[in-house]
C-alpha cells in the first residue's frame, strides 16, 4: 500500500463526508427533538459529529484521513445549513485532529476495535474545552455538568468508536471496501 494519499483515497474519504455531512444535518433534528427530555439525554447523541473521521482511517488507513474527513464533514454539514459556521469548522478540526494523534500512536497500522474507542474517547475529550470556550458550560450547575461530560464520553466511544468500527466491518464484508484495503482473513483477525 502507497503511504502518501492518492486522489481515490481524498475522493472517497470526501465523498464520506458528505455522506456524514448529510448525516449530521438529521442529526440536529435528533438531538434537538431529545434535548428537551432534560438530564444532558441529548449528548449520548453528541458522539455521532465525531465519527466521520474513525469511519474514513477504518477505510484508509493513512496519515491525515481522519482530519480531512472530519473537516470536509465539518465544512459540508456549514454548506447543507445554508450558512457558514465557524464554530462547527473548529470542532471538526480539532475533532478530526483528536483522531488523528491517536492513529498516530498507533502508527497508522492498527484497525483494532480499542483504537476505534480510544479515538472517538479523544473526539469526545477535545470538544468539551471547546463547549467550555463557547460558553456552552459555564452556567451548567455541578452535578449536571457531570452527566454532561460523562454522557458526551460515552457515547463519543459508543458512537464515534464502535458504531464505525462495525459499520466499516460490514462493508468490509460486503467487499465495497476492497479497492482501499484489501480485507484479509489477518486483518478479520487483527480487527
């Protein structure tokens, strides 16, 4: 496998995106229609801006996929609302960024099922100081700012690690992903 990224791995790591971009667009109407329930209900929803990133390195397994399909699902989800918005971009890229340092520790080489969780764990983790700076925090009383953080934690490895290590296993399975990395009875086993 070619370590530099190709154009078909930038055409199929965007055209996730945008797949996850539409995905996170109904996603708002998810959260928004659960965010009334009370007790932080809404962020065990939260982890699924976070899994655009693993899905593309679980495809690719290439340096720099996790941030450019984090961005792109960042940027395509600010295009589908019909307005540019800042503060999605910088999720998207400290997000994807967040996946990405973990990939990195395990030099790009493992699709394990830990290495899924500990990157949507990471995704989950950097946005909090980011929701803290936006102010989105800072009036939250003590004990619902823990049923904040710990529900955004889980479902960022619930969400954002097991559900795409899943989803890229069954497609693996199905062979859609054999043009990117040909899946080896080694690699059912490493997975």
């Amino acid at each position: 496998m070619k370590k530099g990224l190709t154009l078909s791995d930038i055409l199929v790591t965007v055209l996730v995106s945008v797949i996850f971009g539409v995905v996170y667009n109904i996603w708002w109407v998810v959260t928004k229609t659960i965010q009334p329930l009370g007790l932080q209900i809404d962020q065990l929803l939260y982890g699924m801006w976070f899994a655009a990133a693993v899905v593309a390195y679980l495809i690719i397994p290439k340096m720099g996929i996790a941030l450019l399909a984090e961005f792109a699902a960042g940027a395509g989800e600010t295009i589908m609302m019909g307005r540019f918005d800042i503060p999605t971009i910088i999720y998207a890229l400290l997000q994807g960024l967040a996946c990405e340092l973990v990939f990195a520790l395990f030099r790009y080489r493992s699709r394990a099922f830990m290495v899924a969780l500990l990157a949507g764990l990471a995704a989950a983790l950097i946005s909090l100081p980011i929701d803290w700076y936006y102010g989105y925090l800072g009036e939250v009383a003590e004990w619902n700012l823990i049923l904040y953080v710990v529900f955004r934690i889980i479902s960022g490895v619930v969400l954002a690690g097991a559900f795409p290590y899943y989803l890229v296993k069954a497609l693996d399975q199905t062979g859609v992903t054999k043009l990117f990395r040909p899946a080896s009875k080694d690699d059912y086993d490493s997975l």
